[in-house]
C-alpha cells in the first residue's frame, strides 16, 4: 500500500536544495556536526532526518549494485 504522498514524495520534500549544507557553512561545521548538536529548531532537525534518509536511499542502491 503505498503512502498518501505518492511515488514522488522526494520532490516535494526538498524545497530549497542545498539549504542545510549553506546552513552548516555558515556556522563552519559539516552538516553531520550540526545535525548531531542539541537544541536545533524544527526546521533543522527536520533537514537533518531528511538527509539522513536520503543518504540510506543511496546506501542501499550503492549496496545492490
């Protein structure tokens, strides 16, 4: 059974590409520093969980090959 948001969920999860790692830039950490510290706003830690499971999409797809 497939999800209310449908096949395409990724692309309307991601608004604003590249906004977490500028975010990262500009406080000179990785985004892997930034995402592991405490007392982040909503947003963030909403960026971070996406990332964290983009980066298993493409764990698994790196893995299948």
């Amino acid at each position: 059974m497939a999800s209310k948001g449908g096949k395409k969920w990724i692309q309307k999860a991601i608004k604003n590409p590249g906004a977490l790692t500028e975010k990262a830039e500009r406080k000179g950490m990785t985004i892997d520093q930034l995402c592991y510290r405490k007392n982040l706003d909503t947003r963030t830690k909403r960026q971070c969980n996406l990332g964290r499971t983009l980066q298993e999409f493409v764990r698994r797809r790196k893995k299948g090959d």
